[in-house]
C-alpha cells in the first residue's frame, strides 16, 4: 500500500510523520505564500499560520505516498485549519483579544490534527485524491460529468464553449497551465480538460 500506517492517537500532525523526509518539502513551502497571503492567519511569514498549513501539508505527503502533494492542497488545508477550531475562529473575529488567543494557539495543535485527518478522509473515503495523483483520474472524471451534463442541460451553451475552445487553442502557447487554466473563474471546464490533455 501506499499509505503510511497512523495512530490516530498521535501528536498532531502525526509527529511521525513530521520526523519523516518528503521530497515535496521544497514545493510545500513555495507554495505555502501563495494560500490565501492576505488572510491575518496565513500572511506572516513563518508565521503560526503557514506553520500549519506547512506541517500538514508535509505530514499528508508522507502518509500517502501515490498522491503526495500537489499545490491545489493547500487552499484545502487552509480552510480546514481556519475553521476547526473556536479558538483560531475567534482570533479572527476579535482582533483585538489576537494576542491573548495567539499565545494560547502557539501552545496548542491550532487543528492541524483535525484537518490532516479530515483531509485523509475526503482523500480515502470520498475518492478525492483523484483530484491530486499525477494524472489527475478524479479531475478527468469529473470534467467529463460536467461535459455530458452541460451537453445534455444546456446545449446551446456548450456548443458556445465548444466553438471557443477551439478558436482559443488555436492562440493560446502550450506553456498554459493547469494553474492558469482554472485561475479564471469564465473558463469551461472541457477548456481545462484541453489543457491537461494537452
């Protein structure tokens, strides 16, 4: 199997697992300014914030080693740790009690037990980790559902797309992205099948 064996009764993320090496390392913590870089939890480098997220993120991608890390992750976590716990809501809410809750977060798992478990979860019982393996088996399956739903429901709006799709492959260069695909909130998703596919 590729999945690391865990006590569910570990430290949080299982130390474990933070005492292990990830190749993914470097990528995790380039990645970890770009979530949500103007949110008071994640914005100071270094910070308690992009600690967590780091910390699970690393701890994710030693447990499961077919899917490892890919960037979409984070923004994942992220939610996960700004809302698993009251304290950490409540840093947010009040700012004005921030260091009164930050000095007791510092001293506390600031749920990144919770979110590394709820994110093993969402990978293994709900098949999400599709949407991560290299090749990206759950993203395709479910780009192809959006088609044949879209196709069936709306067919005028998918022949549209379909028509621009085809006019935009023609100008767009192949260094386009998965990344920069999804980035635009107008984009199709047979567009971002293109660009996998491609």
């Amino acid at each position: 199997s590729s999945l690391t064996t865990i006590d569910d009764d570990a430290a949080s993320p299982p130390q474990k697992l933070l005492d292990e090496q990830s190749s993914f390392e470097p990528q995790i913590q380039r990645d970890i300014n770009r979530t949500f870089p103007k949110h008071i939890f994640f914005r100071e480098q270094g910070g308690m914030g992009q600690t967590a997220l780091f910390n699970t993120l690393k701890a994710y991608s030693v447990y499961d080693k077919r899917v490892g890390y890919c960037q979409g992750m984070g923004f994942i976590i992220a939610l996960l740790l700004l809302y698993m716990t009251e304290e950490v809501h409540s840093v947010l809410i009040d700012a004005r009690a921030l260091s009164l809750s930050l000095a007791f977060l510092l001293t506390h798992d600031i749920g990144t037990k919770d979110a590394f478990y709820i994110l093993v979860r969402l990978c293994r019982d709900y098949e999400m980790s599709g949407l991560f393996e290299p090749g990206f088996p759950g993203l395709m399956k479910f780009l192809y559902m959006h088609d044949q739903l879209l196709e069936q429901m709306l067919p005028r709006l998918y022949y549209h797309f379909d028509v621009l799709l085809r006019l935009e492959q023609e100008h767009v260069p192949a260094e386009c992205s998965l990344c920069g695909a999804t980035r635009s909130t107008k984009t199709p998703a047979h567009h971002v099948r293109a660009q996998l596919v491609h």
